[in-house]
C-alpha cells in the first residue's frame, strides 16, 4: 500500500541571493513498508521527522532523495496526485484549519466535489461517512459550534467520503482534551476494524499506539525502533532517550521489576497490570 | 464586545428564504438595494420596510438577532447623518457658532440613515440565510460570464466563502489575544483615540502573524483533500431554481416598480 524506499528530505534554507545557508536533513533514508488494512503508528518527539514523513505519502511533500510509492504510484510523478490523495486522506492536527464549510454537511462533500464524484453519489457518500464516524445528528451544524473531537471527526468523515484506502492522520489528538483524543481514537479504529482501512497514526502520545499492529520510533530523521507495541515498549530507556514517554502503568511495572518485584516484561494496560499483580 | 458583531454569519434554520435559490438571493439584494435609490418620498421607505419586515418574517430570524449585527455599523451611520445634516443648505432653521441646521438637512440626514439602515439589513438578510458555501456557488454562477475576461471567478468566490468561516475563528482568537495581553498589563481601554489606536498594534500582529499560518495550514488541507482550482469540480449542492424562485423575483420586480411610481 504504501511503501518508502530508502526517503531523504532535506529543508533547504536559502539566503536572499538564493545561496544555500543550511540544510536540515528531516528524514534520513527512510525505508517503510505499510500492508493493506495496517494500523501503523509513528511515535517521535518534536523535530522528529513524524509530521515530514506524513507529508510525503499524501504527496504533499516529494522526497529529495529516493522513492515513494502508493500502490505502485511514485508520488513525484504530477499525473498521480489526485489520485494519490484520494487514495491516502489525511487528517491534519489543528481541526480549526482544515475544514473549508461553514456546514458539517457541506465540509464533508469537500473532498468528492473535488475529485468530480457525481451529485447524487456525493449525497450518499457525506451521508456515509458522516453515520461511519457518529456525526449524523450534527450534518447541518455550523463547525464552530462543536467540540474538538467531534471537528476532528468531521475532518475524518470529510476523507472518508473520499473512499480513501489509507488515512494518515498527523497528530490528530495533540489539540483535543481527554474526551476528544478518546472519540478520535476510538473512531479511528473502528474504521481499521470495520472497514478495511489502512491507519497511519502519527502522535507523541504513547498510549493511544497501544492498539497498533506495528510500532515505528522516530528521532532525527530516522528510525530508530519499529515493532509490536509489546516489544517497542519494553525499551523503556530508549525511549527515554528519544524524548517519549511510555505508559504510566507500564512505567511502573518497569521500576517495580527493576526493584526486584517479579512482573512480566512489558505491562501496557491497567487491567493487565491489576492481574499480574493480583497474582 | 467583538463576540456582537454578527454581519454575514448564517442563521441556521428552515425556512422559505432560507430555501430560496441563492443567486435569487444574491440579484435580489442587488435588486433591493437599488430600489432604494429610487425613491425620494416617505412612502418609499415604508414599502421598502415593508418589504423588509415580510422577508424577515418569512425568513424566521428574530429581528433582534439582524439589529444586534446592525451595531458595529452605528457610528458610520451616526457620522454620516451628522456630516449631512450640517452640510445640506436650505432653510435655516437654527444655528450654532459654524454649524447651521436646515430644513432639507434634517430630512436628507435621515433619508440617508434609514437607506444606509435598510442597505445593511437587506444584504445582512442575504448572509443570515445563506450558507457561505451556497453563497459562493451564487456568485459564482452570477459573475461566471466574467470568465470570458480571465477573472478568476471561482478562485474569488472559494476566498469569499472561506473568509466568511473564518470570521468567527479569528474573532476568538483576537479576544483570546487581547485577553492574554491584558493579563500582562496592556491597556485598551482608557486614553484617547490616538492612544487607543496604538494600543491595537499588540493584537494585531499577532493576529496577523497566526492568520497567515491558518492559511497556510488550511491550504495544505485544501490540496490534500485534492482541490485543484475549479476544474473539474461537481456539486454537491448544484444550483436548480423552482417556483419559489420566480414568486421571489416577482415580488422584487414588484418592488422597484412600486419604488418607482411611489409619489
């Protein structure tokens, strides 16, 4: 579905005569490959790289060095754009800027006017997407009077109305209060579940990976760890170093065992916690 | 205070206006707002009120709500009807040092007032019961024979309609802004005109600076979600016009010939 082969990006800053002043190296050969119906997440911290890379696969941004490829698609090539961004929707952080309407309704048609999708079928589609993430009930709303998570669901509903294969949502909770950043995650993995989507979650918040099939660690342009949520979060010190925080409960476990307590490696939930101490 | 002004907001709720097919709308604010000007009589504005208050009525939007909008407009409207007052000659009917009042100047000045009154309420109507996304459509399929001349209807009509969802956003943030200034002492309220004015400077860069990343951002948005200019664009809500649409045009065919022949 989506597939990074050996990604440089570089953010050139020139002077006023156009002389190269300096160079930052935001993604340093990136290699990624995401399967159909992956729930992936990117952790890093700020400066990371995360948010150059979300870029790339909705071909907002096209590598410096190397490929990418969506569906067999290079992202360079100007022939491939709309198709490229319908296939992979994105979600970006702030949910103020990035809906168009001044209607739920209307925001959530955005995406299929744009792509040429016959009126009746754009009907059917806002009316699709909009009960896929729980926003029925507000379709004739104007956006401002919603609460954080629910714009970042209309934002959602707004691409999934493009019948996209893969959302790539870009620190999409970083806004949100708890209840939000719930709703939003919840939502998103419905759509994983239930309908077939690829999820390219990018976020620093650790414990929304938890539900993830695979894991990447980001800091400076690279890669520095990728795996199941189990294992990513057995390197509590690494990621430490990487400027990320693991759960409060498998923080805990951590210090326990390291003080001699006898706890399974790697506790990522409260329930899971209460047990392996219970017993 | 900056939370009151309402111009160009959308009220939604159902009604036939609200329905009404938005380039009706748009040529009949057009329509309405000339009629204004063709009338010199008392009478005329009472048609014109008239008209206004049936529209109003029908369009189910409490006229408190359209006055409320109508008050950032006040000092414009004070300012303008002073000037005129002041500087229509005729016969004196009291002076003061420079300034004479006549006879014409107080009826100049509050023609004046309540078409430039009216003239606000009329194209206010418009924006109430509209959406901003209908609104754009309208325009541009009214000023879509200016393609011919390389304007860039769709762009504009696309900028109009965002601009008017921005409204409230950058309302918030400016008292967001001017909340946080305060907090670290700025003062707005006291000291004259000149004073006041220059205390706006802290607002306004920041509220500049912020826009500017806004449209950035949303701009991203825009193209990640595949807009391309209007090429190749379909509608979700296309425009079609029905009956209430010629009843509407009528009526305001009816307007500027009563507005015409009114003595």
């Amino acid at each position: 579905m989506v597939n990074f082969d050996k990604v440089t990006f570089e953010y050139i800053r020139r002077d006023e005569e156009g002389n190269v002043e300096s160079i930052n190296k935001a993604l340093n050969e990136i290699d990624l490959d995401v399967k159909k119906g992956d729930f992936i997440a990117i952790l890093g911290a700020n400066g990371s790289g995360k948010s150059t890379l979300a870029r790339h696969i909705n071909a907002l941004l096209t590598p410096t060095e190397g490929t990418v490829f969506i569906e067999e698609m290079d992202t360079k090539e100007e022939d491939n754009l709309l198709k490229i961004r319908q296939k992979t929707g994105m979600v970006f952080q702030n949910p103020d800027n990035q809906i168009i309407a001044g209607i739920v309704e209307e925001d959530v048609g955005f995406g299929p006017e744009n792509i040429g999708v016959p009126t009746k079928e754009i009907w059917e589609r806002v009316a699709f997407a909009l009960e896929k993430v729980g926003m029925t009930a507000y379709r004739e709303k104007s956006p401002n009077n919603l609460s954080g998570g629910q714009k970042q669901r209309v934002a959602i509903a707004g691409i999934l109305a493009m019948k996209p294969e893969c959302i790539v949502l870009d620190e999409p909770t970083a806004m949100l209060d708890p209840k939000g950043r719930r709703e939003v995650i919840e939502t998103i993995t419905e759509l994983n579940k239930k309908e077939g989507i690829t999820i390219i979650l990018i976020t620093h918040y650790m414990t929304e990976v938890v539900g993830a099939d695979k894991v990447y660690v980001m800091s400076e342009g690279n890669v520095k760890l990728s795996g199941t949520p189990r294992e990513i979060f057995k390197e509590v010190e690494l990621l430490k170093e990487y400027k990320l925080d693991v759960p409060q409960v498998t923080e805990i476990a951590y210090r326990l065992r390291k003080e001699g307590i006898p706890l399974p490696e790697c506790i990522l939930t409260v329930d899971e916690f209460m047990q392996c101490v219970r017993r | 205070m900056l939370r009151d002004i309402t111009i160009g907001q959308y009220y939604p709720v159902e009604s036939v206006i609200h329905r009404l097919d938005p380039r009706t709308k748009f040529l009949g604010t057009i329509m309405f707002v000339v009629s204004l000007f063709l009338f010199k009589s008392f009478w005329g504005f009472l048609l014109a009120g008239a008209f206004l208050v049936t529209v109003t009525t029908l369009a189910h939007i409490p006229p408190k709500y359209i006055l409320k909008g109508l008050r950032p407009m006040l000092f414009l409207l004070l300012f303008m009807m002073i000037f005129t007052l002041l500087m229509t000659p005729g016969e004196v009917i009291g002076e003061w040092w420079i300034f004479t009042v006549t006879k014409e100047g107080i009826f100049a000045a509050l023609f004046m007032g309540l078409r430039l009154a009216f003239l606000v309420f009329g194209s206010s109507l418009m924006t109430y019961t509209t959406t901003p996304n209908k609104l754009t459509s309208g325009m541009e399929s009214c000023f879509g024979f200016l393609k011919i001349f390389k304007v860039p209807v769709h762009e504009l009509a696309m900028m109009v309609s965002i601009a008017l969802r921005f409204i409230p956003i950058l309302l918030e943030e400016t008292n967001k802004i001017m909340k946080a200034q305060q907090a670290r002492g700025a003062d707005f309220e006291s000291g004259g005109p000149v004073k006041r004015a220059k205390a706006m400077v802290p607002i306004l860069i920041p509220l500049f600076v912020s826009s500017f990343r806004r449209a950035g951002e949303l701009a991203e948005a825009m193209e990640a979600r595949c807009y391309h200019g209007g090429d190749g664009r379909t509608k979700m809500k296309p425009l079609k016009y029905h009956l209430r649409d010629l009843i509407a045009y009528l009526a305001l065919i009816g307007l500027i010939v009563g507005c015409i022949f009114i003595p």
